[in-house]
C-alpha cells in the first residue's frame, strides 16, 4: 500500500508602511504587503486598522475594512474629529488566508491640523 503525505505551511508575510505627515484628518497609508522572500503577496487581502489604539469604524459602529490587491497597500481615510494634531501610531492587520499567515505591520503618521501659517 502506497502512502503519500502532502503538508502545505503557509509562509510568513510582513509589511512595509511609509511615514507621513498630513495637514488634514484625510489620511493615504502607503506600502506593500510581501512574502517571506521579499515578493508581493498575490491576490485579495483583507485589513482592519488601528490608529493610536482604536480600531476605526463605519458610522454603524462596524470595523472598517480595506482590501489589499496584490500586495499594494493604498487606503485613503477620513479620521474622526478625536484625532488631534500629533504624531498617532497607526497598525494593519490581516489574518491567515488560504495560502499565507496573516501578521501587522505599524507606521507613525504625524497630523499638523489648523497649523498657521505667516
């Protein structure tokens, strides 16, 4: 009697945000999702965000989710008016799919709201 055993494990992901400032509560996160071996992560990947601590959410209470197309992080976010101007710790996060573990990746924004200028 034949036997073949075939063991999938899921590689590791990490990510790559960039640090930015913003004049407005209008964020745009940047970077890439990638692989073990420094490759984009293929196909549609789901993300909630955290900004210093709160995960941010719909007008009905319900988590924001943002889709991630090939590794390509672009999410563009109005944050809510508690944000006050500062450097704010913001965190991705997926989970394990189908062929890659899940992991969270952190950048620091820094918001200059109603900064005058002379």
């Amino acid at each position: 009697e034949n036997k073949t055993y075939f063991n999938l494990t899921r590689p590791d992901t990490h990510i790559q945000l960039v640090n930015r400032t913003f004049n407005t509560r209008t964020i745009r996160i940047t970077g890439v999702l990638l692989d073990e071996h420094n490759h984009n992560v293929l196909g549609e990947n789901i993300f909630a965000v955290k900004v210093s601590g709160l995960t941010l959410k719909t007008n009905n209470s319900e988590v924001m989710l943002f889709k991630v197309i090939n590794g390509t992080i672009d999410i563009t976010v109005t944050l809510p008016s508690y944000y006050k101007s500062g450097n704010h710790t913001v965190v991705l996060s997926t989970g394990t799919r189908g062929a890659y573990n899940g992991c969270r990746g952190n950048c620091t924004i820094e918001l200059q709201l109603n900064q005058k200028t002379v």
